[in-house]
C-alpha cells in the first residue's frame, strides 16, 4: 500500500487510482503523454507522491471538467498557458456557443414562422378564390332575379292592358246595347 521513503510519502499504482478515479491506463498514458517523472522502486513499480497524485488530479480535472486539449496540458505544464487566461477563453466559447444555440434557436423559430406565413397565404388565397365564386354566384343570381323582374313586370303590365281592354270592350257592348231600338217584346216586359 503506501511505504516511507525518508519524509516522503508513497503510493503504489492502485492506491493512485483510488485518489484519483482515474483508471490505470489513463494514469500509464498520462505519465507517457506528458512526460511525467515517476519514481520507480528496483524491481520497476511506480511510486507516486503527493505531487504527483496532485498533478495527475489536476490534469483530470483540467480535461474532463474545463474541456483542456493533451496540447493545453503540454503547454501549461511547461509554463506556456496562464491557466486564468484558458478559464476566461473558456468562459468566451462557452458564451458563444450559447449564443449560437440562441441563434440557432431564432433561426428555427423564423423557419416555423416562414412556414405558418406561408400556410396563412395558402388559406388566404384559398378564401379570395372562395369569396370569388360566391361574388360570382351572387352576380348570377342578381341577373336571373332581375330578368324574372322585368319579365314578370311586362307580365303584369300585358294582363293591365288586357284587363283595359276587356273593360273597353264590355263598356262599349254595354253603350251598343244602350243605344240600340227597343224592340216589341222589351217595350212590353219593360226590359
């Protein structure tokens, strides 16, 4: 488990990969990729103190949590990259890319918006053409009303004129027989 060298304290592998939840080849390919320096006992197995136990949680945390490439890691462990100056760069993506899911989202929401305008038109040339034949229709039926009007007025205004006639006519038999002789028998009955 854990041995005394002089002060220092010592971890073997496994009890590193307890202290920092990474597994053992993630803790192997760290140590290669950035050229961490281990201790080793004579027979080869690693020794780990707390410096490393700290670096190699830092490193995990850097990747995992604040997204860092293998590239940042070199370069902050070799003093390149102000770890405050990735925070804020960081901050930055992270704002733009909520930016961008916020235009993304207005983008999305116009598309929604074009497509309802352009259902609204559809219903609403649907309605002109509707309102079109109904206007037409009711242009027709004004026309035939009109036309059954004139011929019923010339209708009636013919069975006046008959009517007229008629009554001329009886009036003028009347004033025919009123001005005729009267005959034998009529003088006796007194017709």
């Amino acid at each position: 488990m854990s041995e005394k060298n002089e002060d220092n304290i010592v971890y073997t592998l496994k009890d590193t990969v307890k202290l920092t939840g990474l597994s053992i080849d993630l803790i192997r390919l760290y140590e290669k990729e950035f050229n961490l320096q281990i201790q080793r006992t004579e027979g080869g197995h690693r020794r780990y103190n707390k410096q490393n136990i700290d670096l190699l949680t830092e490193i995990k945390k850097r990747i995992q949590e604040q997204n860092w490439s293998y590239k940042m890691i070199n370069q902050w462990l070799q003093g390149e990259i102000v770890p405050e100056a990735v925070e804020v760069q960081s901050n930055l993506e992270k704002k733009v890319e909520s930016l961008q899911e916020k235009v993304q989202e207005l983008l999305d929401r116009s598309e929604k918006d074009g497509q309802f305008q352009l259902a609204l038109i559809q219903r609403l040339d649907e309605q002109g053409s509707l309102i079109k034949k109904l206007t037409e229709k009711l242009d027709h039926q004004d026309k035939y009303i009109e036309n059954n009007l004139e011929k019923r007025d010339e209708k009636l205004t013919d069975a006046i004129r008959e009517i007229s006639d008629t009554k001329k006519l009886i009036a003028a038999a009347q004033e025919n027989l009123d001005s005729k002789p009267k005959g034998f028998w009529s003088k006796l009955f007194g017709s």
